[in-house]
C-alpha cells in the first residue's frame, strides 16, 4: 500500500505562499497590510532557505516596480497585497502588460470602497478583470476558492505567466487568507527556471543587446503592439478553468466565484435537500471569462442567478456570456457583511418562485 | 449519517478560544477528516471578544462560515447572549459555568453542559487552561472525535516555546472530559 499523501493544515494565504516556492518563485516583494499578511510572514522566514530574495518594500508602488525589474531579468517573482495595496500596484501593472513581462500578483480582496474594512468582500472583480491600470490590458485571474485550489493555482500562475508573458493574478479573499484547510503539498516536476531566455534582461554578454519597455512612440509601432497583444489575449482564451455542480437536472443554476463559490455550494446542498433543482457554475479563471460553457448551459433552458459579494461586477460578465439567449439575475452580498449560505438560499428561492 | 459537526468557539480575547478552535480542527484532519477552521477577532487582541468557527466533515466543507451551528463552546457571558440563540435545536452547547450563570442557559431547546471551566483549570494549578477544560468536555459530550486525536494534536499546535506545558493541558482535557463522563 502507497503512503496517504501527508496532509497539512495551513491558512490560504500560506498555502499560496508554499504554493510560491513550489513554483520556484526566487523574488517575493512585499507591504503589510491586513488581511494578506501571512504571505509576507511566511516568505520572510522561507524564501532565504530556497535560494530566493525576500524583500519588505518601502511601499506597494516600490514592490510592485521591484517585480517589473524581477520579471524583466526572467526571474519567476511575486507580490501579494489586498484592495488598497493593490490600486497603488496598478500603475506598475499597466506597464508589466504593456511590455509583456511575466509576475504573479496576489489580491486577498478585502471591503472597500477606499480602506473599507479588514473583511472579505469581491468589488475587486472589475479592477483584475478589466485590467486595472490605464491603457488596453488583461490580466490573467485566478480565482481559487479553498487552500487546495489557492496552492494548485499558485504554482500554475507561475506557468502561465511565463508561457504568455503577461501578468497573472490570483484573486482571493479574506476568508480564503484567513481560513485554515487541510491541503496535500506537491512539487510540481519539470520546471524551467530559465523560460524568460530569449527575451529577458541578462546583460547583453555575448549577444545581442535587448530592449524591454512600453514606450512605443514611432509610427505604428504601439498599433503593432496592440495587435501582439490583442493576439496573446486571444490565444488565452482556450485557457479556461470553471467548477459545474448538480447543473445536470437543475432548472436555476447559481454563478458565484472564489470563496462566494464554495458557500453557495452549500446553499445548493442544502436546497437539493429540499428537492429544489439547482445547481452551481463557479468560474475558477475570471479573465479569460468561462463563456462558452455558460452558453451551453443556458442552451439548455436553464435559468441563471449570481451571486457576488459586491454589488453586482461578474454578473456583466455572465450576462455577456449567455446574452444570445438568457439574462441572469443577481443578488448581492454588502461587503462588511460576513456571507453564509442562508445569504444565498434566499435569492434563490424567491428566484425560483418568480419564475 | 456521516460524521459532521459544526461549531462556533467564543469568549474574550485572552481565553485562548483560537487556541483551542485550532486544536479541535487540527485534531480532526488527524481523524481523517475534512476540515476548516476560520477567526473572527474584535478590534483588540486581548479583551475584546473573539470567535472562531470549526467545521469537521466526512464530506467536502462547502461555506467555512455557519450562522447556525449544531454545537458551542460559550466561554463568556457576551458570547452566550449573542450564539445561543443562533445554536440549531437539540444540539450541545458547551457553557463555561465559571463566569457565566447557568440560569441563562436554554436548557429546554439546546444540550446545555454547565463546565466550570476556571474552577477546574484553578484546580489543576493553571487558570489559562479553562480552555483545555472546555474542549475536553466538548469532545467528549459531542463524540466527534476521540480525546486521543485532540490530546496528540497538542504538539502541533502548541507553539514550542510553551511545549512544556503539553502534559498540564492533556491533563486538562482529561479533566474536561472526565466531567461529562
């Protein structure tokens, strides 16, 4: 008999962070704040036994151009803030995806508007989903929803922000951070610490000097790099990742992402209980947006609420999705109210009654 | 029925209510099972109040977070009147009886335990175990798991500097349990 996989329990913002040096993550910049704080904590003490540099930044705009530098030299790098810390990363971001370099950004997603509170809460989901910063941009967003998914997408953002050369974000919560899970760590296999080699910035020894920037002021030029990046959000398009459940028979099926997900899987248990047919479509990528499997679903005639802990962001998305067919309807959760499945069986019972 | 219980822990800051939430998840991973453990602190660490929710299942944890429990360590008065109300019928509610007066205790719709948490812990030579004591008493008045997962847990929960005092807080769960019987 094989040995059971050793099971540890940690809180989500430690499964990303081991889910970090798993990836061969050798560049952590951070700025506390409240509630992603076990990332740094954990990097701090971790990153120098790995090999890597761990870096407590004067600020977040200094963090996140210390990653801009990282990702530039091809070294598989992060950094992780929530709401606030993220807006003052954005002008960083914005220049990352304008010159194509590859960074893994981390969003424990906490209520806002402005300082909000230290709670959980998803009115981030514009802000990751749209770009965030100025100019034509996506970011690719990962949404996990328990530790697990937080250390399993940890280590493929690290992937896929080298194989597209485009910036990846994880988009998790306050309840995702803070809460403790039992996870199985794994390491992956066949990692290239050295993908960024045709491109990066390594002194120009013996080789062609190479030019990095954003700044694209000769004739056609920033078209042309519009067009190589309008390509690239195209090709991320087959890269999609979503969760369906109990949406075989299910004549409403709930759309929620990230930890909302997971306690809307409960409110669906609980109301399959009372023989209510409903089902469950999580998004696990929120950019690129799991569109056409939506669309089949709703091929099928079925109705379609979602659930957000905001005031109504990924909804747009979903409507988008289905728009040739069906219309969703949404229900929010305020952020600074912590959410619990009776939040959601709520709207979907009287959903079901006003049909 | 698969094994499945959900619990929400509370009492002031200091009482050492994450503490033992860890403990009791730790303890069930060791059994096997799926678990989740969240905190939920006041504006201060100490003296405000603080609660945690547990949940401990045999089949994947969907919300992490429970607005109605089916049991409650209640280790302050502020935190009865606030989750006894929100505990499910007929489910075990664990009252710490030391500071709290058991007269407040829903005995006709909940399983009130009355455990005298401080006094015993007093006993034993140390008052910060009160906690010890209730989960002792929790465990064994619940059945969800076996002392033993949450005795042998201690080590891993425990920080090092205070493994010491493993052996004092075993004994504490013992006394715990020993009082339901």
């Amino acid at each position: 008999m094989t040995k059971q996989p050793e099971r540890i329990f940690v809180k989500g913002n430690e499964a990303v962070a081991r889910g970090a040096l798993a990836a061969h993550c050798k560049c952590f910049f951070g700025y506390p704040i409240t509630p992603q704080n076990e990332i740094p904590e954990f990097l701090s003490a971790e990153m120098p036994k790995a090999g890597g540099r761990f870096v407590q930044a004067e600020s977040e705009v200094a963090a996140a151009n210390m990653l801009l530098g990282a990702g530039a030299c091809g070294i598989r790098a992060m950094t992780s803030s929530s709401s606030p810390g993220i807006s003052l990363k954005q002008e960083a971001i914005s220049y990352m995806a304008g010159s194509e370099i590859p960074a893994v950004i981390v969003n424990m997603n906490r209520g806002g508007p402005g300082l909000g509170d230290i709670g959980p809460a998803q009115g981030d989901y514009y802000q990751s989903t749209r770009g965030g910063g100025h100019g034509d941009y996506r970011l690719l967003v990962l949404a996990p929803s328990t530790g697990q998914e937080a250390y399993d997408l940890t280590i493929k953002a690290f992937d896929l922000t080298f194989k597209y050369r485009n910036p990846v974000m994880i988009l998790g919560d306050a309840i995702l951070g803070q809460m403790k899970e039992a996870i199985i760590p794994w390491q992956p296999e066949n990692i290239d610490d050295e993908a960024g080699r045709d491109w990066s910035l390594t002194g120009a020894d013996k080789r062609e000097k190479r030019l990095i920037k954003s700044l694209f002021l000769e004739e056609g030029a920033l078209a042309e790099q519009n067009r190589t990046l309008q390509t690239k959000y195209d090709d991320m398009q087959s890269y999609v990742e979503y969760e369906e459940f109990e949406t075989e028979d299910a004549e409403l099926v709930v759309c929620a992402y990230g930890s909302i997900g997971r306690i809307a899987k409960s409110a669906v248990r609980s109301l399959r209980a009372q023989g209510k047919k409903v089902g469950l479509f999580r998004p696990i990528t929120l950019y690129p947006f799991p569109s056409e499997p939506l669309l089949a679903l709703a091929r099928q005639g079925k109705r379609f609420l979602t659930i957000e802990h905001n005031l109504g962001q990924m909804v747009d998305d979903v409507r988008l999705a289905i728009r040739t067919v069906a219309d969703s309807e949404f229900a929010p959760i305020f952020p600074g109210n912590l959410p619990v499945p009776e939040d959601i069986e709520g709207p979907v019972l009287k959903c079901l009654e006003g049909k | 029925m698969a094994r499945h219980l959900d619990a929400i822990i509370a009492g002031f800051g200091g009482q050492g209510v994450m503490l033992i939430g860890n403990l009791l998840a730790y303890a069930g991973m060791k059994d096997n099972l799926n678990v989740t453990y969240i905190p939920v602190y006041g504006p201060e660490m100490r003296g405000g109040t603080a609660n945690c929710t547990v949940v401990l299942s045999e089949e994947e944890i969907g919300s992490p977070i429970i607005r109605r429990p089916t049991s409650l360590i209640i280790m302050n008065r502020p935190s009865l009147d606030k989750f006894q109300p929100r505990l499910q019928d007929g489910c075990v509610n664990i009252i710490n009886s030391s500071l709290i007066d058991m007269e407040l205790a829903d005995k006709e719709r909940v399983e009130c335990h009355a455990v005298p948490c401080n006094d015993i812990a007093d006993k034993l030579g140390n008052t910060r175990m009160a906690n010890m004591v209730a989960l002792g008493a929790y465990v064994q008045a619940t059945g969800i798991i076996p002392l033993k997962a949450v005795i042998d847990s201690l080590p891993n929960v425990i920080s090092a500097h205070y493994h010491k005092l493993i052996p004092s807080n075993a004994k504490a769960l013992e006394a715990g349990a020993e009082l339901i019987g």
